[in-house]
C-alpha cells in the first residue's frame, strides 16, 4: 500500500474496471495532492529562464507551497544575489507557470547542495 502524503484521504475504492487513462489523469489533477507537484516540476525543468544561466546553476527550486517558492543556493554569496533578485525570480516564475501563483521567493543556503553545474561553489562576479 502507498504511504504517499495524501494517500490515506483518498475516498475512491479501487476496481478492475477499465478507465481511460485520460480520465485517470484528469481526475488526479484535480487533487491538490497530486497537482501541487506540476509548478515546482515546471520550474525545475525551465529554471534558466527563470533564473538566468549563471544563476540557475548556484540554485534550485526546492519546494512551492502556498504561493511561497523556496529555492536552495550553494552558498552565502549566492544566495544573498538570489534574494537580490527576489522580485524579478517571482516574475519570471509566473511567467513560465502562466498565472500569478508565486507571491513570495524564499532563498535558504543549503552547504550541501552542490549546484547545477561544473563551476557551484564559485562566488559571483
């Protein structure tokens, strides 16, 4: 049994019918449990262009939950330019999630996280 967040409130019992997969998936994305996870892959997948590419390889999209995105940078000086451009990042998110969802950007460092690319871990020019 999946012990995915959310699984538990599920009301539906299951069948052998057959559905159709269209179904299948237009009724999981009406659940906030399953949709809630399409924005932050959306961003994942078009981060450069939210972030820009220097940028995009020092950060990540680590969560989006109730309007507020987190993103992780790779260190103190990377984070600091991240929350510079805090403002411009909620734009261009919007922009790439086509609806204004982001209200807030939160950047937190995370020491562990090694960046995107060969050259994490440089400090910004």
């Amino acid at each position: 049994m999946p012990h995915a967040k959310g699984f538990a409130k599920r009301r539906d019992r299951r069948s052998d019918d057959v559905v159709p997969l269209g179904e299948v998936v237009d009724q999981l994305m009406a659940e906030r449990t399953f949709s809630r996870g399409i924005p932050i892959a959306t961003l994942a997948s078009e981060w450069r262009g939210v972030m820009g590419e220097r940028l995009a390889a020092e950060t990540e999209p680590r969560s989006f939950d109730n309007g507020v995105l987190t993103v992780t940078a790779t260190n103190g000086p990377w984070g600091a330019q991240a929350r510079f451009l805090a403002e411009q990042v909620r734009l261009n998110a919007n922009e790439v999630l086509g609806a204004d969802v982001v209200r807030v950007v939160r950047v937190v460092v995370d020491p562990g996280f090694r960046g995107g690319s060969k050259t994490a871990g440089q400090q910004p020019d």
